[in-house]
C-alpha cells in the first residue's frame, strides 16, 4: 500500500540536495517573477550586523521574519525580499573598540578618526560568508545579491526624506 521508507536515508545528505537542487533551479527567483505584479508584498529585512557571526538567536528571529513573506506568497501575492547589512552604531564601533584596546574617544583620535572609521567599515562584513550560509541552510529567502547597506548614501537620504515629510505633516 505505501512504499517502504529508506530507513538509511541521511537527512544531512537529503538537506543538500534540496539546497543544492533549490539554488540550481533559481527556484526562489521563480517564486518571485511567477506571482502578478499587480499583488505585490514588498519585504525589506531588518538587517543584522555581518561583524559577528550569526548565533542561534539569529536563527529564531529570521524564521519569524520569514513567516510574513512565505505566507503572503502563499496567498498569491509577488513577494520580492530585499536583504541588507546593517553597517552602524554603537556595537560596531564598540567591537573596533574592543579590538584595538582603545577606550576613550582621545585613545581614537590618536588612533586616527579616519583610520578607525575605515577599521569599522571593514569589520561589518568580516563575517558575511557565515551570515550567507547560515541564510541558505535555513531555507531563508532573500535577495542578499542586490542587499541594501545602511552606508550607502541612498539608503541614509532615504531616511533623511522620511523624516523631512514627517515634519513637513507635524507628526
């Protein structure tokens, strides 16, 4: 009636082969382009900070954020995910901190403002390659090819117009 199950199958052996087949297939993109563009769910993740390596807390926050895009895409909606990297505040510039053995703001600038700057800047993405893989070991769908960083000049404007028309409305 139903067809034995393999009692040797590998579970690590089968996650692979379906990352594998998954990324192969540009299955993700597909589930994107073949919904209407006219229902469309836009998703912009909450970046996480690439100077540290992801930890199981991680895990959990990304799987409730995955649940809103999944869902909406299974009720028919185009859900286009966008990544990012978050690349400010205090716990980059702490991390350097920490790394460098300053601890007042004379100990940085002695050190170089720009020197430290650039020193954080780098330190952001020192653990990507974690944060990538981690993100497809747990099925995690987002567009990390084309990831906002909160830098860049566009996404800092962006934010700068936000606030311009929310005082433009008094709120």
């Amino acid at each position: 009636m139903f067809k034995p199950v393999d009692t040797k199958q590998s579970f690590p052996k089968l996650e692979e082969d379906v990352l594998r087949f998954w990324k192969e297939n540009d299955i993700f993109r597909k589930s994107v382009e073949q919904r209407p563009e006219e229902r469309t769910y836009v998703f912009y993740e909450g970046p996480p900070t690439a100077n540290a390596a992801p930890g199981i807390h991680h895990v959990l926050a990304r799987a409730f954020k995955d649940l809103f895009p999944r869902y909406k895409t299974m009720r028919g909606y185009r859900v286009p995910r966008k990544g990012g990297w978050d690349t400010h505040g205090l716990p980059v510039e702490l991390a350097v901190e920490r790394e460098l053995g300053v601890k007042t703001k004379a100990d940085i600038e002695e050190y170089g403002v720009e020197a430290f700057n650039r020193l954080c800047r780098e330190s952001v993405f020192r653990y990507v390659k974690e944060w990538e893989l981690l993100t497809d070991r747990i099925a995690f769908w987002v567009d990390l090819e084309s990831a906002y960083r909160t830098y860049d000049d566009s996404y800092i404007e962006t934010g700068w117009w936000i606030i311009k028309r929310l005082w433009d409305k008094a709120l």
